[in-house]
C-alpha cells in the first residue's frame, strides 16, 4: 500500500469540484490513461496508483488535509463537461477524514507541502506508512471521541483561555515562535525585532521561508488590508497571520485566496499550551507548572 500527494489545481481551485464528484484529478485533457504514451506525471498517477492506496491533499481555503482511499481505476472525464476545471484524469476516492492544520502529523504535512508538481508519491517509510494507518483506522488517535474526557478537556480549554487573556502583545508574539517550532519551523530568537509587520520568521524543513505575525488585541478581530498587507510581505514564501481575537470576513476571503497563508485564533494555541511545548516564561505567564 502506498501514500500519494496531489495538488488540486491552483490555490485549491479544483477541490470542490473533485469533492462534488468523489475524485482526485490531474489534467492533461488531450491524453486518456489507455494511450500508449503518456507524460510521466499522468502515467504515475493511471498506472502506478493502486485500489485501496491512500491519496492526501490540503484544501487551502479550509486549511485541512483530506486523507481518501483509492477506490476506482483512472478514467478520462466524460462528464460535467461544460466545466472548463482542469481536471481531465481521474479515479474515484473515498474519503476516509478531513484533518486541520495544526492536527495533521508534521512528517506528512511537509511531504504533502513541500514543493511539488501536481501529483506525487509520498516516500513509504514504515513512520509515514503507520501515520498514514493510523490517519485511516485509529479514530481516536486523533478524535476526543470520549465523553467524559470530553467534558473535562472542555473546561480546560476554558481556563488556558481565560489565563491567556492576561498575555502581552510580546508574549503572544512568543506563543508563534513556539507553535511554529513545534510545526517543524526554525525560527529566528529575535522574535518581534525583524520587521515592521513580521513578528518571526524561520526556515522549514525544505528551506522553504516561513513568516509570521501576531497581534492580541482583546475584542478587535484583524482586518481584511492588514491581511493585505502581510500577504505582500510574505510574497510567495509561507505566512502565519496570528489573532487573538480572530478575523473579519474579508480578512479570511483575502487569506482564503492565498495558499501559501494561514490565519490562526487564540483556540489553535490551546493544545500547544496543555502539551507543555512553550518556553518556561510564558509558563510562568500563564501560571502553570515549570
């Protein structure tokens, strides 16, 4: 069994209409899988991919990873054809789950957006291989699925979230660099000092660049032009856009069509906290054990 990558066409422009249809797709309208000849991106994916093989892409404008299983053979699209979507070979996917962001597994999240075509194998090694396995079967590796501990976590949260009313703007600043280094990010120490609008930056694990921002300011969400502008400084690297208190409307239309950006709310930091993996002064901060 094997683990594919695919790209649904730019900024994600073809994941609805694969979810519509329950497929994944690649272009190449003028080539069908039975031809003899075809490119070697397209004879992977019609020839090389298996009944059952998992297939993961992310959807940038939900920011989540979907995890689907193989279910069908490669096919030419004979339908819907009046949609000009460059979605031309397909097979039929299950979808198994949607998984956010900051949920999804480092080593795969970075195989699945590390730079890549529009579709690719993901490297088979037995860690993927079990991460993958249990993306597919272990609901609860993932899912608080159980109501007492339900309940419990939900009172938690709600104190991290009331201790974190407390954070200054700098503090919450160091909340970023600790949740982008968790992410598989080095980040620069010299966290808020680089630029006006980015707070820190850091190198992925494919060196690619990675920026970020953050600003608390409790009952006021982001706006749509500071998003604006934050989308110009992090040109075509990677961004992570941090509000305390969320964003406007037109602030998540301007990052939806951009997926090289992701917006983050002070509830996307709260597994962080409760994980212990934040610097020992923003534990003395918020008031929890060293």
């Amino acid at each position: 069994m094997q683990t594919w990558g695919i790209k649904l066409g730019s900024y994600g422009s073809a994941v609805e209409f694969c979810e519509n249809h329950g497929i994944v797709g690649v272009g190449w309208e003028m080539f069908s899988p039975g031809d003899d000849e075809l490119p070697p991106r397209l004879r992977r994916f019609c020839q090389d991919v298996e009944i059952n093989d998992y297939v993961i892409y992310y959807n940038p404008r939900k920011k989540t990873f979907s995890l689907c299983r193989v279910v069908g053979q490669a096919q030419h699209r004979d339908f819907d054809l009046d949609n000009d979507i460059d979605i031309w070979n397909y097979r039929k996917v299950e979808k198994i789950k949607e998984i956010n962001y900051l949920d999804f597994p480092g080593l795969l999240k970075w195989s699945v957006l590390g730079p890549r075509m529009s579709f690719w194998r993901i490297e088979n090694s037995d860690v993927e291989k079990n991460y993958a396995d249990c993306l597919a079967y272990d609901k609860d590796f993932f899912e608080r699925e159980n109501k007492e501990f339900n309940e419990i976590f939900v009172k938690i949260k709600e104190i991290v979230l009331k201790k974190m009313q407390d954070l200054q703007e700098g503090d919450f600043e160091k909340l970023l660099f600790d949740l982008m280094e968790f992410q598989g990010i080095k980040c620069s120490c010299d966290v808020g000092k680089s630029q006006a609008i980015i707070d820190v930056y850091g190198t992925g694990p494919f060196g690619q660049k990675w920026y970020g921002q953050a600003k608390k300011r409790l009952g006021k969400k982001a706006s749509g032009n500071e998003v604006r502008k934050f989308v110009a400084a992090v040109d075509d690297n990677y961004g992570v856009f941090a509000s305390f208190d969320g964003f406007d409307e037109d602030a998540q239309k301007v990052a939806g069509e951009h997926e090289n950006i992701l917006l983050l709310d002070k509830e996307d930091f709260v597994d962080l906290i409760l994980s212990g993996k934040i610097s020992d002064d923003l534990k003395i901060r918020l008031k929890l054990s060293v």
